[in-house]
C-alpha cells in the first residue's frame, strides 16, 4: 500500500495537503491491462466523458490534456465529451478503440454495464483508466477520489454542527452513477447513527441550476436546519437570498464559487474532491504503457474545509479570477507534472 501527498500550486503560495492511498490489486491485473513497454512517446489518449458542459468534468479533461503535454510522450489526445449514460458510452469507448487508442481515461456511467468494451479495449492491449468513479472490471485501473469518504466526513461534519437533531435536506447527483452511490453510503453510513436527523432526498443530475431551482422550491416551502449537497452548493447558498432566508450550514465540494461564499461567512464546509484526477489518471495510464508497474487501484482521501476553522486554508486555495465551478485543487502530487497556465489553457499535444 503506498501513500502520497498532493499540493496546490496555485497564485496564491500555499499548500493544502491530501491523504493519497492506493489500493493493491495485483500484479497479475496491472499486466493484463494494455502495456506498450518500450515505446516512450506518440501515445493516443482517449476520454470519455458523458457528462458535458459541466464546469468539474471539463476541468478533468483539461487534467488529462495538460499532463499528456507535460510528459512529452503524447501525440494527441481525443476526447470525445457529451450526455449520456452507459448505452451512449459503450459506443464512445468502441469509437475510442477504433481510432488507435492507446489508453482511456473514462469517467464511468455505470460500475458494471462498461465490463464487456473494457474487456475489448484491455483485450487489444490499451490501457483503461476509469477516474474519479470506479469500475468492476478487474482489467482497468481505478484513479478515484474516495468517494464513500466524500458522503460520510461531509455528514459526518453536519450531524456535529446540527448537534444531531434536525431536518436536512439531501441533495444527491445522478440516481445509480458510481459516485452518487458511493456517496449516498457514506451518507448514511453516518445518519444511521442519528435517528433525530430527518432527511429529504433530491436529486440534481449535477446541475448547478437544477439543484438552484430545486433549492428555492425547497426552501421556500420547508424549514430545513442544514443542507447537504453532492457538489452542488454555490446556487444552493445563492436560494437563502431568493427566498429571503438566512443560509443554514451548507456542506459543498471546493467549488471556487463556494469557497468564496464560505469566505465572505456563509456557514458551511467544503469536501475537497478534486477535479484534476483526470490528470492522474493519465500519469498512471503512461506509467502502464512505458512499462511501469502501477497498483490497480489508486484513491485520494478527501479533506474537509470548515468555514471558520480552516479560513487560511479556503483563502490559499481561493481563485477569484477563475470561474465560478472551477475545483480549486489544481495539482496531486506526485501524479502531476504540468504547469498551472497548461492546466488553464486546456490544450493537448497538437492543439
């Protein structure tokens, strides 16, 4: 088991610090997966992603094409990006196959509908990473934030605010993706503990306008005591100002928006899950085809930001410049290797 730090390099200088632990899987696996052992550049990196047009899975693709830059051992990263669950990604994976691939980072809309084109890809020697959510398939690797983690500190952090008594309104992401399954165990891993806690279950399918909307609804028509969401918390915070009501403790991710509102005294906490695993992800991928061997499973272990107790920590990893779903982690170390303006400019090899 190997464990690892990782830092933001951001404007600001200063550093916030992440448990990194990976999980063994086996050797066995690690060389099953596509391996190029030998060749040191003019890799294919392929993405998927079925979630497009938000602000965190487009800061993941900017991950993977500024690591593929910075390691020189790429030629061109095809990133195909756009909604869909497994039906749609299935095919993306087969068109990722088809144009030369020679790894694929892919964000998983499903844990186990993917096994059999992953077994296709692993089956003609390219690497598969599945990021930021996990996959069954013992053939991939796994670079995820710890996404169980991610539901139970941020409830965890709640139930103490609240004194373990209240009513909480649960805002999730996508009803059976990987991570919001992952998420919701934590979660109520910890409200069992606290049966004074009621809680109401939403869903916002990760949209920050959706999970606005449905907020105000909410809001304006119950009392609720804190809010828990799966990331989605800027638009959340702004709905108290809608409907004319003083914000209850909030828990987010670190959302550049929220970090600021928290900042400026909203009262909640940021659950770090940063949208850099892409980059990771990567990083791992050309360790396998240059020959390396890499654990199957690789997780970061979040951290939580508390409005008042962590303020020099939210203020160093603040970008008042950047937008507002920007994921204020911008670097894992030691996984990432590129510069903050490769990061920002969001160019692969080529581009």
């Amino acid at each position: 088991m190997r464990r690892s730090r990782w830092m933001q390099l951001g404007i600001l200088v200063a550093a916030m610090v992440l448990g990194v632990t990976a999980c063994g899987g086996g050797d066995d696996n690690a060389s099953e997966s596509g391996t190029g052992a030998g060749q040191t550049d003019n890799f294919v990196i392929g993405v998927s992603n079925t979630l497009a047009g938000n602000g965190w899975r487009e800061q993941m693709i900017c991950s993977v094409k500024a690591q593929a830059l910075a390691s020189g051992k790429v030629s061109k990263v095809i990133a195909i990006s756009k909604n869909g669950g497994p039906t749609e990604q299935i095919q993306d994976l087969q068109n990722l196959i088809s144009q030369g691939a020679d790894a694929i980072i892919v964000n998983p809309s499903d844990r186990e509908k993917l096994n059999p084109v992953i077994q296709q890809a692993t089956q003609k020697k390219i690497v598969v990473v599945a990021v930021d959510q996990a996959v069954s398939e013992p053939t991939a690797y796994v670079a995820t934030n710890d996404q169980v983690a991610y539901g139970r500190q941020g409830a965890q952090w709640l139930a103490d605010k609240l004194g373990g008594k209240g009513n909480v309104l649960y805002m999730r992401g996508i009803d059976g993706v990987p991570a919001d399954s992952d998420r919701d165990k934590g979660f109520q891993e910890v409200m069992a503990k606290y049966p004074d806690i009621k809680t109401k279950e939403v869903f916002t399918g990760w949209d920050f306008t959706k999970g606005g909307d449905i907020a105000v609804q909410e809001l304006g028509s119950g009392n609720y005591d804190g809010v828990w969401t799966s990331g989605i918390d800027y638009t959340v915070v702004n709905a108290f100002k809608t409907v004319g009501k003083q914000p209850v403790p909030v828990v987010g991710a670190d959302n550049n928006e929220f970090i600021q509102q928290l900042l400026n005294g909203t009262p909640g906490a940021a659950v770090t899950n940063p949208a850099v695993i892409g980059g990771v992800g990567t990083a791992l991928a050309l360790d396998v085809l240059s020959g390396k061997t890499v654990e199957r499973e690789t997780l970061l272990t979040p951290e939580v930001w508390d409005a008042t107790e962590d303020k020099s920590t939210l203020e160093a990893n603040s970008f008042p410049d950047r937008d507002a779903t920007f994921s204020s982690a911008v670097s894992v170390k030691p996984y990432t290797t590129y510069s903050n303006d490769q990061l920002f400019a969001c160019k692969g090899p080529g581009e």
